[in-house]
C-alpha cells in the first residue's frame, strides 16, 4: 500500500522536516475522513456509527521537504453507549490521552459552526504547552459563512488555539493547504518512514479493519458498537516469477466477535445474505488496497461481555 512519487528527487536529511500530529475530537465528527484525505488513500476506516475507529492508525504524508505523520484516535467516549462497555471505552479514551502526551501538534476537530458539550469535553484535554490548530469540518454544509467568525472567536474561551482552519475534508485543495498551515510546527528532522509510506500499520492490521468497516455499514444501526473483528489466519503465497504481484494470493480466516446471540443473527442475515455480502465487499476492497488476489473465509462466534473485559480486550488486539 504505497504511494508513487514519480521521480521526485530525494531531499538530504539535514533539509527535511518530520513530526506527529494528533487528529482529535468527539466521535463521528470526520477523524478518520480527514486523515485518509490528508495521506491520499484509505488507511483509517469509516462508517455513520460512532467509535468506528477504535485504534490509533498512523497515517503517512510526505510532501516536498516535510513528512507529515498523523495520528487518527478513536472519538473521545464521554458516555457510555452501551450496557457493558467500561473497558472499551476506558481502553479507547486511554488511547487518545496517550496520543496527546506524543505528538508535536494537536488538530481539534469539530463541525464547522457547531460546538457541543461533548466538544467542550474533549476541549478540555487539550494540552496548553503544543501548537493546538482547530480545525472547523464540513464547511460546505454552513449557510452563512458570515457567522463562522464570531463562533471562531468565541471558542477561544475553551483554549487558545494556535490557529482556526476552516474546511472541508472532501477538497482537495482545503487538505493541501491544512498541510501547509501544519508544516512550521514541525521539527526540523530526518524523516522517520519511507518515502512511499502510507501508514505503520501492517495489511493483516487493515484486514480486520476493513471487515468491521464493512460489518458496520451493512448493519446499520440494528448493530450495537459492541462487535469486533478476530483475524484468525493471514497467510501470503507469492506471485508467480516473473509475474506482477497481482497473481499472488492472501489467503485471510476471520472471525466476527458478537455480544449476542441475536446479533450474530443479525450478522449473518436471512439465510446468510449479509454476512456473505459483508465478505465479498471486504474481500473486494482488500484486493484493490493489496493488488493481488484474496481468498477470505468470515465465521461469527458470540462472547458476551468481551467489551467489559479487559484480558479479552487485549486478546483482541486492543492495547
């Protein structure tokens, strides 16, 4: 999963800029969007559900002198959604505080216009020592551009940020020039990663990823949050020589984690319709991000109270 720069010329280490930047905000307000705009292709999945994103994902931009290495974190869970749920959410908000305590700048993310009282939670762990940039999301969908100021202004009761940015995630040019914005904050430094590199994490890592993708956005809101992917197998056998790595093939076992017996149910769907589509839409996409050939087998199996448990949490992968 790289990206190609064209012939580029590679920049000498004394001359290169490098540094984390965290992407923080409540949940469903854009993360993962933003940063799989920002790096260029799908690192961080997405769904309408909240707490789709329940890792941190390294996602990788290297532009010019300067690579950029953000860090998308799970929304800040300031309720609990769910009945037994208190260690995922505390494994989740760990994760975020963890991230803040890392990076070199902070980008708080919120709805342009909007600032609720799950923004101002998540507002007051800002650190006050690092370049906090607000970044206001979705400005296409503000009528009145007009009000934006005043609303910009009167955030800065919740923390002085370095910098307002308002944008739109979808734009091209709205990304490129965050880049911009974000490049002085950065350490003079040599690079950390490759410089084709997309994100630190592993194609296994985003096999489940993009299963759970797929699960939550074809289950809709029938599905409570409290289901996770296991990858069981994650098995590679190499293209034919002299082949193009197309004619390889990954051949991935997963399990679906339910809370429920009626959700695996639900998973599965009338006579096992949904989950066979759940399988060939992540198939697809794995294929497409991988560029071979994937062979995956999907099975759901019930662990109640796994959310609340925090030795099966890390069983699961969650750290």
């Amino acid at each position: 999963m790289a990206k190609t720069n064209g012939g580029e010329q590679a920049v000498p280490p004394e001359k290169q800029r490098c540094g984390l930047i965290a992407i923080i905000g409540r949940p469903n307000v854009g993360k993962s969007t933003l940063l799989n705009a920002l790096v260029g292709q799908k690192v961080s999945i997405t769904s309408r559900k909240a707490q789709t994103t329940r890792h941190r994902i390294t996602g990788i931009c290297t532009e010019g002198d300067t690579q950029f290495v953000f860090v998308d974190t799970p929304g800040f869970q300031t309720r609990h959604t769910v009945r037994g749920t208190a260690a995922l959410n505390r494994n989740l908000n760990k994760t975020v505080q963890a991230t803040l305590s890392d990076v070199d700048v902070v980008m708080f993310l919120v709805e342009a216009g909007k600032f609720g009282p799950d923004d101002a939670k998540v507002a007051a762990l800002l650190p006050k020592e690092k370049p906090v940039l607000l970044v206001a999301n979705k400005l296409d969908l503000v009528h009145r551009r007009e009000d934006l100021f005043p609303w910009l202004q009167g955030l800065q009761e919740h923390h002085t940020f370095t910098e307002f940015v308002p944008l739109s995630a979808q734009k091209e040019a709205d990304t490129k020039r965050l880049l911009g914005i974000v490049r002085p904050y950065l350490p003079e430094q040599g690079w950390w990663y490759d410089q084709e590199a997309l994100t630190d994490r592993t194609d296994r890592f985003m096999a489940s990823e993009i299963i759970r993708e797929k699960l939550f956005r074809l289950t809709g809101d029938e599905l409570p949050y409290t289901s996770t992917v296991v990858i069981d197998q994650y098995t590679e056998e190499p293209p034919v020589p002299g082949k193009s790595k197309s004619t390889g093939l990954v051949k991935i076992a997963a399990t679906i984690i339910a809370e429920r017996e009626q959700h695996k149910g639900m998973i599965i769907g009338d006579k096992g319709e949904r989950l066979k589509r759940i399988g060939t839409e992540a198939r697809t996409e794995l294929e497409r991000l991988m560029g071979t050939k994937v062979f995956l087998e999907i099975w759901v199996k019930v662990r109640s109270g796994w959310a609340d448990d925090e030795a099966r949490l890390r069983t699961y992968g969650y750290e």
